[in-house]
C-alpha cells in the first residue's frame, strides 16, 4: 500500500495532528493525480465550531491542465474525509503525491 504524505503548514496542537492523520487513511485518489504525482496545496476555512467550511486549491504541480483537474478532486476527496475536532482556521493542507 502506498504511504501518502498529507502535510499540515501550520503549527496545530498535537490533537489536531493527529486527526490529520486521519485524512491519509480516508482519501480517494484520482488516478490522474497519481500517474502526473501531483503535489497540491489545499487552503481550508472552518466554521465556529471546526466544520470545513471552504476548501480551495491554492497551488498544484506540474503545472497543467491535467493536473489542475486531478487537484480539484483531490479537493473534493479532502472535503469528504475532513476530521472533526480540527480548530485551527485558516490552514494549508499538502498532499504530495510527487515521490510516489
């Protein structure tokens, strides 16, 4: 099984790492963004009470195309495995899919 690396740009408390963590084990990846190893960055907003609010593609490589699609997936797939008791608002996901 391959390890994804989901990074996290800012400092979060310790339980708020660790419910990251839990992002890896959730996404669906777009085949597309595997086969370009796509490295995108996600800029997510949340609600008073740690619900995502917003999820926007803030950067991706390579630049392309291709690529800007597999990164709007991703966004979704992102969205749909958020985990709860995450606080910190605004944040910057990675998900670098480039060393696979």
């Amino acid at each position: 099984m391959t390890t994804l690396l989901v990074l996290c740009s800012v400092s979060a408390h310790a339980r708020q790492a660790t419910s990251l963590d839990q992002i890896d084990g959730c996404l669906v990846l777009p085949v597309a963004a595997v086969d370009i190893h796509l490295k995108a960055t996600f800029e997510v907003t949340l609600d008073k009470t740690g619900k995502l609010k917003w999820i926007t593609v803030a950067s991706y490589e390579p630049h392309s195309e291709a690529a800007a699609k597999a990164a709007l997936l991703l966004s979704k797939s992102v969205e749909r495995c958020w985990p709860p008791g995450v606080k910190t608002s605004p944040m910057r996901i990675t998900v670098d899919l480039s060393k696979i």
